[in-house]
DNA sequence: TGTAGTGTTATATACGACTATAACACCACG
DNA sequence: CGTGGTGTTATAGTCGTATATAACACTACA
C-alpha cells in the first residue's frame, strides 16, 4: 500500500498524525476499548520517526482521549467518541469557521462554487 | 493602536504576513499600483524582523503580484486583484475546501449550525 | 550635495520540529 | 524462563523559522 507524499501541508506532523487519528475515531474505524496502532508499526508505515509518533498519541493522552498501558499498548478510553466530537465541534465553530467564512466573502464563492467544488471541475 | 497577540496560530509568521497582505488586496484596501507599507514599518509596528518581513514580500514578488523598486518601495502590479482572485479561488476551492467539507460531515454539523455561529452562541 | 526614506544583503544566534540511533521498562505467551 | 511485542527515555544532529545587529545600495527632495 502506497502511502507516500502526505505532509504536503505546512502543519507539523504530529499535529497532523494526531488529527488523523481523531478522525479515524470520529468514523468510527476506531472504536472505543480498540487499541491505537503501534508507535513502531505507524513510524515504520509512515517512515517517519517514532517520537514523533509518540508526540501526537502524547497529546491524545493528555485530552484524556485514550490511555497508555506500558507493554500492551495504548487503547481509547470509554466515552472518548462523545467527548471529541462535542470539543472539535465547538473549537471548529469558535475558531476555524469564521476564519473559513470570512475567505468565502472576500473570494466572492457563491454557495453553488461550493457544492459543485468536488467532482467535475469547473466547467 | 494595539497590534500585539497576532501569531497565535501554527503558521510562520511571513506566511501570514502575506495572507494579510493578500487580504487586503483583496479587500480592496490596497489598491494596484498603490506602494506595500515599507519593511521597516511593518517591522517596527509588529514588532518582528525586517527579514521576516522580507521573506514575506518576496513571495509576493515571485507571485508577481508586486514589484520592488530600489530606494522606492514595492508596488501592487496591474492586473495584480484580478490574477490573485482567479488563483486564490482555485486553491481555495481544490486544496482547503475539500479537507474543510470532510471535517463538517465528520462532525456532523449541519448547514443551520454554520450560519448562526457568527454572532450568539449556542442556546 | 546631503539627508532621509526606500529595498537588500551579511553574520551570528536561538529555538522548535524532526530525524537517527540506541537503550530501557513492561507485559503476554509459549 | 526467554522471546517478541508494547510504551518510554536519552543523546545528538539537521533544518526551517525568527531573531539581533549592522552595513550596503538606491532614489527623491530640499
């Protein structure tokens, strides 16, 4: 499985390893009580570093998302799902999508640009 | 007037310093043909290196949104607006707005909650 | 001519993100 | 018990961003 050329953004990567594992919970690909991939097995994936690794999953630990067990592994806590979505609900709404809004105005779309921005290009 | 906590988000700093400078553009606050505050004073009054600014400037150049007069200052080109929509859009539309569709139907948010997040909050 | 404004370049320093490499600590299982 | 999986920590080096300081090059204008 090709899993080359990620990173393309100006984010660091453990910022975005940790919002990926965010939205593989969110979709419900990983369900609360399963265990996280290895820190081993992602940064050997990935070819990236296992500190790295261990810096985003960290982070996850710190929101109290999932928990660590030292020889196991690390597994998401129960009520992980719920909680998530409430919190980058809200941060999504308070910080991003006025953001986002504001580029909307100043860019001129019209809500028709949007919807029709996936799969045929413009015409 | 107070310019200080900008910087928060995990953006460099010249990169941002362009977007603002883009916006404005865009805003129709700076208008083609119309001189880029000078390095040194956007240095001085956000209190950052004259180099960051330049770093930021010179993306513009290489955009060819602006050009650089020695001893002069840097002026907005013609046709600078018009270019710089055209791209912005693209990007916009190709790039941002793809990832930022996903995130609203991962969070389940629904077109109600996007319009009435700028002014009351939640009731 | 000189001065004050502009862009431009050079040197050195600091810090954070990321990497490479290696070792340590813990647990399940045969 | 050992082996192989897990998380964890340590040391050291690279690279990009940003800083401080200083000097250089050019232009308008009095």
């Amino acid at each position: 499985m090709k899993v080359d050329r990620e990173w393309s953004d100006g984010l660091p990567i453990y910022r975005q390893l940790r919002d990926r594992v965010v939205a593989m919970m969110l979709d419900g690909i990983l369900k609360e009580g399963d265990p996280l991939p290895s820190v081993r097995n992602v940064a050997a994936e990935y070819r990236v570093n296992p500190l790295t690794v261990m810096k985003a999953y960290e982070s996850l630990v710190d929101e109290g998302l999932v928990e660590a067990r030292r020889g196991l592994g690390m597994f998401i806590n129960a009520g992980a799902r719920a909680r998530l979505l409430e919190g980058e609900k809200q941060r999504f709404l308070e910080e991003e999508w006025p953001k986002i809004r504001e580029t909307i105005e100043r860019l001129g779309l019209t809500p028709d640009d949007l919807l029709r921005a996936r799969r045929g290009k413009k015409p």
